[in-house]
C-alpha cells in the first residue's frame, strides 16, 4: 500500500509539472533567437520575391534602353551574385551554421542593385518587387543583429554580441549539454549504490527527476533540430535540472565528490544555454 501510495503521489508530481510547464509556455517571453521556423519563413520569402523581382527586372530590361548592353549585363552579374550568397545563407542556416558574416555578404551584393535601381528608371513593376525584397532584407538584418543604411556610405556592421549566436554554436552547446548530463548520471548512480540511499524513496526521486531532465533534454534537441526550439522548450528543461539540483544540495552523498563535480560542470553549461536564449534562472 505505501508502495502504490508513493507511485501515485510520483505521478501526480509530474503531471502537475507538466501542466506548470504548459502555463508556463502560454506566458512566453521574447525569446533571446527568434523562432527559427520564422527565420526559415523569412528565407523562403525571401527566395520568391527574389524570382518575381528577377522577371519583373528580366522584362523592364527588355524594353528599355539597356538592352543587350554592359549595363543590362552588370545588373544581371549583381543578382546573380545577390542569388548565389542568399542560397549561401540558406544553405547554412538549414545546416545549423549560419552567422552575420552569411547577411552580409547578401547585403552587400544587395547593396550593388540597390544603386542600379535607385539610378535607372525601369518599370514600376520593377520597382515596386525591388521595395517589397528590399523591406524583407531590413528584416534580415535586424534578425542577425547587422547595422544597415541603404544609399549611405554605412555597409553592414556585425555587432560584438550578435542578436542570433551561430546555431553550429548552440547544437555544439546542447551536445556537451548531452554528454556531461551521461558523465553526471553514472557518477550518480554509483555515488548512490554505495550510499545509505541505496533501494530507498530518495533514490526513486533522484532517478526520477534526472529522467524528466533527459527527456526535456531530448525534446528541446529534437525542436532546435527542426527549426522550431523556443525559450519555453530551455525553461523546461531549466525547471527540471532545477529539481536535481535540490536534491544535490539538500542530500550529502558519501562517496559522491565526483558526482557533485559532475553536476557544477553541468550546471555551468545549463547557465550558458539560459544566457543564449535569454531566459532568467536562479540556482
């Protein structure tokens, strides 16, 4: 019976975790990076006016005086330039390495058409697929924290914190979050076997508690993997490790100084991935 009781008072613990962690991801804060499903959204809009600017321009070409002359073929060397570096971006940003070094490349070989269009009068249809790709990149830049003045002599201008860290850097980060997460639970595990511990409730807790931990770990991997990680998904998992770290302080393991040591290292790390995503944690 105190068995059963135990069991039932576990689950209704982690159910009512689980619904503070749903209450808590309605009430979310400006994350520190922008959804990354935003980010690819932008990419992909960037991408389809780029090609109705490239037709509208294609025929405003055709019907102008520029046609087949150096000038015709200057503007088409600037998009295709300005093509090839968005595709650069996409392609890393899709591959977790993207960075402001990638939108600046786009906005300076935007930066060339900018003057041709802002010099030449073409179509109005030209024009305007110009103005409308032209207000997704100020988007661009302001996601990546880059400084841009179109028409002046101010080019991008990367920033010494940038507004998004390289996402190679932050899958780097939840792989050492991973790996010392496996270092913590085996010191863990045999801190606990040669403990007073051992085969009690507290060591059903501390199990339990490092397994939630594993799977918001796992989920917040699987989000960022897909473009779709959040400030909500590192509360969680924040909320969890908080949990073990309760117990590590409250209970003193003989034989469990390479678990403590463990634990400031992953706790060190979990510092690190609140400050990426900007989110508030007090140990």
């Amino acid at each position: 019976m105190r068995t059963k009781t135990f069991l039932f008072a576990c689950s209704l613990g982690l159910t009512l975790a689980a619904l503070a962690a749903n209450a808590s991801a309605q009430i979310s804060a400006q994350p520190y990076r922008i959804s990354d499903r935003e980010v690819a959204e932008l990419l992909d809009h960037i991408k389809k006016e780029t090609n109705s600017y490239r037709n509208s321009l294609k025929d405003a070409l055709n019907h102008s005086r520029f046609d087949r002359t150096s000038r015709e073929n200057d503007i088409n060397a600037y998009v295709k330039d300005f093509e090839e570096q968005t595709k650069r971006l996409e392609d890393n940003f899709d591959n977790h390495r993207s960075t402001t070094a990638d939108v600046d490349a786009v906005l300076s070989s935007a930066a060339r058409i900018d003057v041709f269009m802002s010099r030449y009068e073409l179509s109005s249809r030209a024009a305007g697929d110009w103005s409308l790709l032209r207000a997704d990149l100020n988007r661009l830049a302001i996601t990546y924290n880059v400084t841009w003045r179109w028409g002046g002599e101010l080019g991008p201008v990367v920033s010494d914190l940038p507004y998004r860290i390289t996402d190679k850097e932050v899958e780097e980060l939840i792989h050492r979050i991973e790996k010392q997460s496996d270092t913590f639970r085996k010191s863990l595990d045999s801190a606990l076997d040669r403990s007073r511990f051992d085969n009690t409730r507290r060591e059903d807790d501390i199990n339990a508690f490092v397994k939630e931990f594993y799977k918001e770990t796992k989920r917040l991997h699987d989000n960022f993997d897909s473009h779709r990680s959040t400030a909500n998904d590192v509360r969680t998992v924040l909320d969890r490790a908080s949990d073990i770290d309760g117990f590590m302080r409250r209970t003193r393991l003989r034989n469990g100084r390479e678990a403590q040591a463990d634990w400031t290292q992953l706790r060190q790390h979990l510092d690190e991935l609140a400050s990426v995503y900007k989110v508030t944690r007090r140990w």
